[in-house]
C-alpha cells in the first residue's frame, strides 16, 4: 500500500477544508430536520412534573395529550390575533397536559414560546376547563424584567380572564401592552407585551386544537359533580336522531324555547362497574339576553338530580327557577306550568335515548303542543328572554407523582385511553 505525505502547509488546508465542512454541517442540521422535531425543539415543557407541581400545588399526577398543530391553526390564529402568527417552527405534535388531583380535574396546561429582543420566551400557562386563565410560569426568559412579571400584583391582572378579557390589556397595535389598563413597572413593560401575546396564542392555540378533548373532560368533571359515584363516561356519538327531532317538533312545534339544539351534548355516565348512573347534557339556552351554558343530571329513571351554569346566573329569580327542578320529571306539555319546565321537558326528551333505547318517545307527548299550551300565552317569550318567570382518539400519556412530592422528579408512566368513546376513568 502507497503511503502518502503531505507537506505541513497542506495538511493544515486539508483540517481548514475539514472545520468548515463540519461547520456547515452544524447550520444546516436545523433546516434539514422534520418540522415535528423542530417544533418539539421551539416549544415543549421540558420537565412537565415540576411545572405542574409548580402551577397546581396540590396535583398528585397529569396525563397528557399530544396532537398536531398545523397550517389550519396557524391561519385561525392569524385570523384572530392580527399581526401576531405561528412560526412554522411552532407547527408539529404538541402536549396539553390535565392536572389532576387523584381523580379530581384541576385545569390544563400548555407551553408556548415567543419571539423577542432577548431570545424565545417560553411561558407555561394553566388554564380551567373553560380556558380561563389561572396562572403562568416561565421556563425560559433572558430579560432581566422577568422577575417583575412573576409577582402576585401583576399576575393578578391576568387570573380569570378569557380571551376577550385578556386581549383588552394589548395595545391597539396588537403587539405592546396596553398601559391604561395593565399595571407593571415601567422596566417590564415592552416583555408585558410579549407574555400578553404569548397567552393570547395558547388560548387559542388550546381552543383550535384541543375543542374535542377539552368538551369531554368538562363533560366528565360535570359527571362526578352530578353523579359522585361516577368512573366514566360514554359519549354520545348519535347528534341527530330523527326520533328525538320528531317527538320534539310534535311536543313544540316551531317554538323556540332559547336552546341552540345543534350544540347539545350528553353522556352516559358509568360507575366502576360499568352501571348507568344516568346522563349529563350539556345545553347552551338563552336566558334574559345571554348565553348560559348549563349543565343537567338525569338520573336512570328521569329525575332532574342536578343543573349548573358554567357562567353567572342572570339573576337570582333565575337561580331559584331552575332550583325548583331538583328532583323533579316531566312527562308532557301539559305537566308543565313555566318556561322553566318547558326547557326541562325539552332536556328529559332529548336525552331520553341514552337512558332508555327501546322507549317510546311519542307515548310521552301530549296530544295538544305546546304552541297550544297556555303556558305559552301566559308566559310569554321575548327574543329568549321570559316576561313572567323572571328569566327575561387520542391516547393519553399518564404520569403519577410519587408521593405528591417529585422525590427525584421520578415519574411512574402507562398508556390509557381517556373516554368511553371508549370511557375510561382518569
């Protein structure tokens, strides 16, 4: 075999040549990686458990939920939250993680980062169930202003808001911080912007991508308020059912009693044997000009066990009206005397099919409609609002804290689906 010397001058041309291949290697490693990876790169909860513990103190274990976020999100945010946009390095598989407390749901959490004069800020947000605010934590900031966005007073101002709520603290030029309305130090103000921004995008970032697993976890945390021996739920996969849509336009005819049918949902509700509890339905009803969402438990033999509304009742007459339906069923038109009952035969009828298949759903409507009723003529509605009754498939990752406590950050980790479509208990 030939051997071959270089002279000194060549051999250091040849580590020269040999650096900067190197070099060019290391720049071009990022633009020839997939986008998922570089997402997970841009934006993750690089170390969820203490995160968690840090933002629900009292969490013993999360599970969370990977799924994608893609061009279509980026477009709705763009479309919601001019000039701000995603990066194409924030598209790709990202994880919304529920805390729970044993098996009681505490909220959401999600991390995004955000572009800025010192680097990428990644924030960790906790949300409720509804997607209001409750808490933020940073995992990365280089300002020297961060400790000033991390007191009470200032976070105070960002606790229970929504997106609407939360997008009146940002300036009219959809970037800075609204000075009028939040208060922070003068040195903190240009990153006020940025955490600003940053929560509006994970708002809706959670909101696009996550709708269909957030509405099953409030349906199953409205399940164990209404049933406290609830396991699981099964999701009620049959929106239309021309069964149920007949019996309703035979008991109401054309009359609007302020329910958006479209937007119904029920489930099943289970305990740990597989038993029916009975049904939690989630109607959206106008009352006196707003929009409640309220929560219903029907028990196996169509009792009202439980109403709640997930916003403020619009008066205390209206709290009390709705009261007054605890423990009770309605069977016909005619059993009914008040708006009220109206709405609550409109839910048993409705939800009837996920308690019992086989029941005859004409047998239990009056031969006079309600369009007939005198309920109507003396309980007037006006635009929704009452005159006289004073209501004018995933797979989850599981993660339990040991001991509650992170002893080592150690994490025991199985693999379970979350909903009985199939329903398993959290």
């Amino acid at each position: 075999m030939r051997t071959i010397n270089f002279s000194p001058l060549a051999h250091r041309q040849l580590q020269a040549t040999a650096l900067t291949a190197a070099l060019y290697a290391v720049c071009l490693l990022p633009l020839l990686l997939p986008q998922q990876a570089r997402a997970q790169a841009y934006c993750a909860l690089r170390d969820p458990a203490s995160h968690i513990q840090q933002l629900y103190p009292d969490s013993t274990r999360f599970r969370s939920i990977v799924k994608t976020v893609d061009e279509r999100t980026r477009q709705y945010v763009n479309e919601n939250l001019p000039p701000n946009v995603l990066h194409f390095g924030e598209l790709g598989r990202h994880t919304l993680y529920v805390a729970l407390r044993n098996k009681q749901i505490l909220g959401l959490v999600h991390v995004r980062s955000e572009e800025s004069r010192w680097g990428l800020v990644e924030i960790a947000w906790s949300m409720d169930l509804n997607l209001n605010i409750q808490d933020y934590s940073f995992q990365r900031c280089r300002n020297r202003a961060r400790h000033l966005m991390e007191t009470t007073a200032v976070k105070d101002q960002f606790r229970g808001k929504n997106f609407a709520q939360l997008k009146t603290l940002l300036a009219n030029d959809g970037r800075s911080a609204n000075r009028q309305l939040l208060q922070v130090p003068d040195k903190a103000v240009e990153l006020a912007g940025v955490v600003i921004r940053n929560g509006l995008k994970t708002l809706l970032v959670t909101q696009q991508v996550w709708a269909m697993e957030i509405e099953a976890l409030q349906m199953l945390q409205q399940a164990r308020k209404a049933f406290p021996a609830a396991a699981r739920i099964q999701l009620n996969q049959q929106q239309d059912n021309p069964s149920v849509t007949e019996t309703l336009q035979q008991a109401f005819g054309d009359v609007s009693l302020g329910t958006d049918r479209q937007q119904t949902r029920m489930a099943k509700v289970l305990d740990a044997k597989g038993q029916s509890l009975g049904v939690i339905y989630k109607g959206i009803h106008r009352l006196q000009g707003r929009q409640l969402t309220l929560w219903w438990g029907i028990s196996p033999n169509m009792t009202i066990t439980s109403i709640s509304s997930s916003q403020p009742w619009p008066s205390i007459q209206a709290q009390q009206a709705f009261q007054h339906l605890h423990g009770r069923t309605f069977t016909n038109s005619d059993s009914c005397g008040s708006h009220t009952e109206l709405m609550a035969l409109e839910t048993l009828i409705t939800s009837r099919p996920l308690l019992t298949p086989q029941h005859n759903l004409k047998a239990s409507v009056s031969n006079s409609s309600v369009s007939n009723s005198n309920v109507l003529k003396n309980d007037a509605l006006k635009n929704g609002a009452l005159k006289n009754d004073a209501l004018k498939n995933n797979v989850l990752k599981s993660h339990v804290l040991k001991n509650s406590a992170l002893k080592n950050n150690a994490l025991k980790s199985n693999t379970t689906p979350l909903f009985n479509t199939p329903g398993q208990a959290l």
